[in-house]
C-alpha cells in the first residue's frame, strides 16, 4: 500500500449552533458551523437529510441552490433561505 498524500490535516476551533424550526410543511433540524474557512461562508448540514452545503449570502440570491443542495421542493426551500438569510449575513 503506498503512502497516504495528504492535501492538508489542520484542526480548528469552530462555533457550531443546533437550530430545530417548523416550516409550512416540513421541520428543519440543522447545524451551522462557523470558522474561519469557507472564506466567512457558514458549513449548514441538515441533520435529518444528511445533506450539507457551504452557504453564505451570495449562494441564498442564487436561484435553484437551495433547492439542489438539500434536494427540496421551492416552497421549502424559500423557507430555509429566509431562516438563513437572518443568520449569514
């Protein structure tokens, strides 16, 4: 087996917040994690999907982004990105 070429290995303090909502249709249950990676975008993973996106205020006026990143319909999505929207920028 050859060895291992690693592109980077760094650990980092980071401030993670859990966030459960009620939406119209469905509950959002995530974890936002900031750091001083993603270039002051936010880490945004729904717990219940298991899908994650690196978000910040430029990808919410991106049409479709939300919409692909966490496989949901555009009424959900419109729900999620108003949420975000409050808390990235």
């Amino acid at each position: 087996m050859s060895e291992r070429f690693f592109l980077y290995d760094e650990k980092e303090n980071s401030d993670t917040r859990f966030i459960s909502f009620m939406g119209e249709n469905q509950r959002f249950d995530l974890a936002i994690v900031k750091t001083s990676r993603y270039y002051g975008k936010q880490l945004v993973l729904d717990i219940q999907s298991g899908r994650f996106a690196i978000i910040g205020p430029d990808d919410l006026n991106e049409e479709g982004y939300l919409e692909h990143a966490y496989n949901m319909n555009e009424e959900d999505a419109e729900e999620l990105k108003e949420f975000l929207k409050g808390i990235t920028g």
